[in-house]
C-alpha cells in the first residue's frame, strides 16, 4: 500500500515525552496505580509499529516510555472472547465465551477478573467507556458503578434521521435488541465538523480527566475504553483532512491464501450491515478507500483523546507511580485477502497493539519481537503492583521482558475461532511461533482435524498460501501439530516448563 505524508501539524500537537530508562522493574514504587486503556478493532498499522501512514502522535509517545510488544496476540479476534480472556486471564476454552452473547459470569461465575484483584487488595478501581463488551459488564470488577460517557455515534442529521427511519420499520416488524441494532445502522462513515467530545470518545476523554482528579490521592486501577476505529467509522472533519484520499492505496493481497480451506475467512457480513455497504460480492475500488480513510481518520482521532488523557496524568504528577498499559482487543483487515473486519485466526486479525510503560523498567522506549498474548497482561500487571498471582491465570507475566527486551518467555502464541461449515461446528486451533502461523481445524464433536493451515512468516508474511501440504513442511507440521494439541500447547510453549 502506498504511504502518504503526514501533515506537520498533526504531528505538532503531541508534546514529546522523556523517554525513561533505570532500575529494573521489581524495584519500581509500591501501590503502583494502573492507567489501562482498551482500543477497539485498533490494528498495529501505527507509527511506533513501524508504519507511517497513519497519525498516532500520541501512542508513539506512548511507546517512547514503555515497551511495544510488536509480536502480541489476542485468544479470539472478536470483542468479548478477547475482552473476556484479558481480564480474566483464561483462554476461551476455559471461560467458554466464544460469542457476543455469552457473559463468563455463567461458565465461571466464581472467577476473580483483573480489575477485581486490584480492587480486591485495596485498589480504588473505576471504569468507563468500553472494557467489557457493551451489555456484558461485571459488577464485580468495579469499585463504583460504571461510568458512560456522553456523546452521539452520529451526528450529521440526515444520518439521523435515516437511523429513526429504520428503527421503526424495524420494531414493526418485531425485531429487538441486537436484531433490532443490525437493521437500523446508518452508513459505515461520517465526516462530521463538530467537537471531538460530541462523539463518544471524546467524551470518554472528558470523563477520564476529571475522573484522573476525584482519584488522584488513592492507590487507583483507571479502566478507559475507545470505541473508535470499530465500525462505523465516525469521526471530527478534522481528522479526516489529515489524509488524501487520492493518496490512500488499497491491499495488495485483495484474494484469499493459496490453498486456503473455505472457511477460513468469513464474508465480512459486520461490514455489510451497514445501510451504505454492499449485501454480498466485494467491496468496490471506491468504497474501499473510503473506508481506509474513514479507518485512519479514526485512528488519529482516538488517538488525540489517548493523549489528553496521558498529559492529564502527568499535569497531575502521576506518571511516576503509574503503569500505562494500552491494547487493541484484536485486528482488523483492510480489504487484504478480499476481506473486511476480524472473526478469523489470519494473523491481521489475531495480532494487536500492545505498549506497557511502567516506572523503573530497563527496556522503556524499546520494542520487542518475544512472543506475547493477552492472558500475560493480568500477571504483568500483578508483578509490576506486587500482587500476588491467583491461581487460576493461564499466562505469563512479561516483566522480563519489559526489563530486557531481548528475553522472552514463551514459544508460541495462542488463538481460536469457531467456525461453522456444511452443518458441522467447526474450532479453529491456532498458533504463532517465531517462523510459523499453524493452524488446525477441528470438528468440535468429534475432534477430527478437518483442515491444516500453514503460512511461513519468513518467505509469506502477508499469508498469502497455505504451505501445510507441501511434503516438504510434513515434519514441521507434524512438530506444530504436537504442540498445539488442545488444552497442552499453551502450557509447553512457556519457558521453564
């Protein structure tokens, strides 16, 4: 894809940050407070992941007093599985939340969550925005109810209006709730000019500031969760006038890998539910760049609210005693292998934007290429507090490696994705090692590997083939295969074991 240039400007609105380097973490400050931000379908296409065409002044900062783990991975690339695992610190076959519909509270009600310890151990804990998926929210994480910031989806009033519109022929025809949702979406973009606060991340922002100053005095877990760059994609004029769309060049991976099972990717029906997008066929040339530019657009947009809200922190004088962990809660594609959105195993959608920043750690202003999943960030961030470690966690802490970022802890990274196909339910095995994406399809009844998927990172990073038939690779496959047998892999990949 082609790279435009930047505007100075947008570059000019982010202070530059001192980078910070010295002790190890273990001798960081007692009653670390942790400032956690979640991003939404937010891919590592940013400028501290080495990629230039997007704005993200304020996350590259970010990334200039933490760690970026440019090799992190999410247990399912779609919201709640994701979110679930994170703060719970178990992988979906563990909480068996694999939908949008199913709340970890009833699969493992007794579960202590992330935001629970650090409550538990006398944590003033405060969340707003999205954390949990929306309507799957945990009481018990919270010392307080959740806080929900202000502010509209859309704002154009035509865009509105069509949005009533629909809703009503929708309740006549009965439909509720998510149903309901998916009937009455307006457009997939809006280029409005108003204030960021009146959409809803801006908002969030507002409401993370003056929240930063009711908490400041007490040990605190502050939760911050962005909507944006999920769908539709919404944001201030401004933020659009940042890009040329003229300039914004489309995949050039625009078919499916080489020797892909069919179902491997999906017919990205989340896109199509939007009132503007087509119901079936590819998205054409023009829409396309519309919607990377509305994406990017997004992007820059989210991240001036990440920095508002990081200066805050530090007018307040808390970044000293602060960890900032900031995640997207899986990828997203971008019309690459003539596909949109996440819901695949592919490594666009498994791989995410993971910094951690934290007082005293040697690697501060570095990246690293070890291997990380989301299940490590509940015993990272227990490890930098100096809290003890429940029982139950499924990952493993990354303090070594945000100490010397040359260490690792783990071989291999883990992800799934259910799948239905011919009337089968199908469980898509997936792990990510230093070379090899390998991939096992399983019938989840009988647990026969219907499909293997191999792509080889080191010739293939994109994935464009499938090399798992290839005689050639029939003992690496055979090796990959071993380790990731179901409910051993994880725990051989960690180191020491």
């Amino acid at each position: 894809m082609t790279k435009p240039c930047l505007p100075v400007l947008l570059w000019s609105l982010a202070a530059a940050l001192a980078t910070s380097a010295g002790v190890a973490a273990s001798e960081a400050p007692d009653r670390l407070n942790v400032l956690f931000i979640a991003v939404d379908d937010l891919r590592p296409e940013l400028g501290c992941y080495g990629n230039q065409r997007v704005g993200s002044p304020n996350i590259d900062r970010l990334a200039k007093r933490g760690v970026a783990f440019r090799r992190a991975y999410c247990q399912q690339a779609v919201c709640s599985p994701s979110r679930t695992s994170l703060l719970t610190g178990l992988r979906p076959d563990s909480t068996k939340v694999y939908d949008l519909q199913t709340h970890f509270r009833d699969t493992v009600p007794r579960v202590v969550t992330l935001p629970q310890h650090f409550k538990n151990h006398g944590y003033r804990v405060v969340g707003m925005g999205k954390i949990y998926h929306g309507g799957l929210d945990d009481e018990l994480s919270w010392s307080e109810p959740w806080r929900r910031p202000g502010g509209s989806g859309y704002q154009l009033p035509e865009n509105l209006a069509l949005i009533r519109k629909k809703q009503a022929e929708a309740r006549k025809r009965g439909l509720k709730g998510q149903a309901l949702s998916r009937a009455a979406r307006g457009p997939a973009t809006e280029m409005a000019d108003v204030p960021d606060n009146a959409y809803p991340d801006g908002a969030c922002a507002d409401m993370a500031i003056e929240t930063l100053g009711q908490i400041k005095d007490e040990p605190f877990f502050l939760a911050v969760g962005f909507l944006k760059p999920h769908l539709p994609f919404n944001a201030p004029k401004r933020y659009w006038d940042v890009y040329r769309r003229d300039e914004i060049g489309l995949a050039d991976n625009p078919f499916a890998p080489k020797g892909s099972p069919p179902f491997a990717l999906t017919s990205f029906g989340e896109l199509r539910n939007y009132d503007d997008m087509p119901q079936e066929g590819p998205v054409g040339d023009d829409d396309a760049r519309r919607l990377i530019h509305g994406y990017l657009a997004c992007v820059s947009y989210t991240d001036a609210q990440i920095g508002r809200v990081v200066d805050e922190l530090d007018r307040l004088d808390l970044a000293k005693k602060t960890a900032i962990v900031l995640w997207g809660d899986h990828g997203w594609k971008l019309g690459e292998h003539g596909s949109w959105c996440k819901h695949t195993n592919f490594e666009l959608d498994a791989r995410v934007p993971m910094i951690v920043a934290a007082p005293g750690i040697g690697g501060a202003g570095k990246s690293t290429d070890a291997l990380a999943e989301f299940v490590d960030i509940y015993p990272t961030l227990c490890d930098l507090a100096k809290l003890p470690l429940p029982d139950h966690l499924e990952g493993t802490s990354l303090v070594p490696v945000l100490d010397d970022v040359g260490k690792s802890v783990k071989t291999a990274a883990f992800s799934q994705y259910p799948r239905g196909h011919q009337g089968r339910a199908l469980m898509g095995y997936s792990m990510r090692t230093d070379r090899w994406r390998y991939t096992e399809w399983l019938d989840r009844k009988s647990g026969e590997v219907v499909a293997r998927e191999l792509y080889d990172h080191e010739n293939d990073p994109a994935e464009n083939e499938n090399v798992a038939e290839r005689s050639d690779n029939a003992a690496v496959v055979a090796h990959l295969s071993r380790q990731l047998a179901q409910g051993k892999g994880w725990r051989e990949s960690q180191r020491g074991n």
